[in-house]
C-alpha cells in the first residue's frame, strides 16, 4: 500500500468516529511528555501496544525487534528500532506495569 493510501486508510477509520461525535484524542504526545524512553528509570508509561509503536514512529524509527524485560519487579517492553534513512539504531523503553495509569 502506497503512503497515500495509507493516510486515506487512517482516515476513513477515524470518519465513522467524527460522524458519532468525534475520534478519540491520541495520547501518544502526551505520554512521550513525561518521559525520554532511554532506560528503565526514564521508560514511557503505556496502555497499549498501538501507542508504543506510534512513540516510536514518531520520533522517525521502525521496529526490528522487541523484549519483555523484568526489573525491580516491574514490566518493560523493549524495542529496538531502526531509523531507515540514516541507519541508526535505538532502543525504545516502555513501562508496561503502568497499563492502569491515568494520562
């Protein structure tokens, strides 16, 4: 599917929302706010494995790999991703025991 198609594809999906009173708010800019995602101290709070890969597509990288890790007793997904016009990797931390979190 082409980029265009895409973007018409993303929003077709929101038009039956905004014909019922309107398409959910992403909170994906609201939760990169509260943290950088470089480590287990500074991981993003998510609630979903959609807003995770948008984080990470937001910043202009693509996911290659993930792992759920154990520290402290708490969850954290981690993803290294790829930036495909540069090649630079990175590794993306996402809090994953604050699913219940309010944002």
């Amino acid at each position: 599917m082409t980029s265009r198609g895409l973007m018409l594809s993303a929003a077709l999906l929101c038009a039956a929302p905004l014909a019922l009173g309107g398409c959910a708010r992403d909170q994906s800019m609201d939760v990169m706010a509260l943290a950088n995602g470089t480590g287990p101290s500074d991981a993003w709070p998510v609630r979903d494995a959609g807003m995770k890969y948008r984080i990470v597509a937001a910043h202009g990288f693509v996911p290659e790999s993930q792992s759920l890790l154990m520290r402290d007793g708490r969850a954290y997904d981690v993803i290294t991703a790829r930036r495909l016009n540069t090649g630079e990797y990175r590794t993306f931390w996402f809090d994953i025991g604050s699913a219940t979190r309010d944002y």
